[in-house]
C-alpha cells in the first residue's frame, strides 16, 4: 500500500504531501464552493428550524415522516437501507438528525460519542442551488400571479415552512429586497406571519394564507393537498 503512487508522498515527505493536498481543498473550494455557501448555510439552517418547530408542535411521527425514500418510519421502528444489518433499541443511544445540501438517500453514521447514531438527510430546498434563469412561475395560466402579482404569488408558494427573505430570495432567484417587500405587503394583508429565532426573522403560512392557496388551486382544478403543503 506503501509503494501506491497516492499515498507515496505522505509516506516520503508527509508535510509537504497534506500542504499540497490542503491547497488542493483550498483551490476546490474558492473555485466551486465559496459563492454557494451562504445559500447552503441557509438551507441547513431552514432545515433544522422546520424539523425542530415540526417535533414541538406535531410529535415524533410528523418528524420522521416523508424524511427519505430509504427511511421507513413504523412506529416505533425507524428503517433505513443499510448494506450492514444492525438493531438498536430505543434508549440504547441518542439520535442526532444531520440535514445535508449534497445527500443520497439516508446514511446512518457512529460517532466519536459511542451514545449517539447520526443519521444524515437530503435538505429541503437543495433546487435553489440549480440554473434558475427562466424565473418564478413563468408559466402561462397562473391565476394566483394575475391576482396577486407573479412576484408575491411565487413567494406565498415557496412558505411551506419557515423561511428567512434570504431564504426565499435564495430559492426565487429573486433580490432579498424585492422579496422582503413582497412579505412586507402579504404580512399586512395578514397571509404570512413573521417571528423572530436570534438574529434571524422567518416567515411562514397564516391560515389564511394556506386557505387562499387552496382557494386558488381549486380554481385552477390543482391538487389541493399539492398546493398547501
């Protein structure tokens, strides 16, 4: 293993060989990643707010469900597709709920504490990293949009869950202040509702809001369920 050509430089002249290798991350992430990382930090963050708010006020079943299409939850089982067959028992460890940007499917991971499993999740939003240059809701027949303005009617579709304005203007392609007077305007007609976690204010769903969605998708002949969630 020694005489493999990667792993010869560390062997020879292992500091140089991991200098090389950190400029190597250095290069990757300035070339690849830098300008994405604030939208990517956002979306965690978004994540980890919906499942907690999800956990408070709906219970473990609401956290678990729709988490991925390799975990099973079947209370009080939670199943996920492992090339490795293993058991654990509740109370046996904690679980720590790990949301990712780049993920495929479920993963389940020991950690350095031998008491916790960490298991890792697509987060929600990921599109927002995607080519957005056609625009929200382009489509033609938008009733929502000739009723509200395609502006506002794109960011009243995209608050599922909590969301900041720079979250939504991350996922819209939009300018955080176009977004932030859209949510300005759908605030006072009492549609959104605004609260603030630390230094951050998210916005989300009254119901009125979710019932004007409904509303609109009826008239559009829509799945309802679609539509609100």
């Amino acid at each position: 293993m020694e005489d493999h050509p990667f792993v010869r430089p560390y062997v020879d002249d292992p500091e140089a060989a991991c200098a090389t290798l950190a400029e190597a991350y250095a290069a990757y992430w300035e070339g690849a990643l830098e300008q994405h990382w604030p939208t990517m930090r956002r979306l965690v963050e978004d994540e980890v707010l919906v499942r907690a708010r999800t956990f408070a006020t709906e219970g473990v079943d609401a956290l678990f469900a729709g988490l991925e299409t390799r975990a099973g939850w079947k209370p009080p089982v939670l199943e996920l597709t492992k090339h490795i067959e293993a058991d654990y028992r509740a109370g046996e460890r904690r679980l720590l709920l790990i949301p990712l940007v780049f993920a495929e499917g479920c993963r389940l991971y020991s950690t350095d504490d031998p008491e916790v499993l960490a298991v890792s999740f697509q987060a929600r939003g990921a599109a927002a990293l995607r080519d957005r240059s056609a625009g929200p809701d382009a489509e033609s027949g938008d009733q929502l949009g000739l009723l509200l303005g395609r502006g506002r009617a794109s960011v009243l579709r995209r608050l599922g869950g909590p969301l900041t304005t720079a979250g939504l203007a991350d996922r819209l392609g939009l300018a955080p202040s176009t977004v932030s007077e859209h949510l300005l305007v759908l605030a006072d007609a009492g549609v959104v509702t605004r609260h603030r976690v630390g230094r951050s204010v998210y916005y989300q769903l009254t119901d009125t809001g979710r019932s004007l969605l409904a509303l609109l998708a009826l008239l559009a002949g829509e799945d309802v369920l679609r539509a609100v969630s």
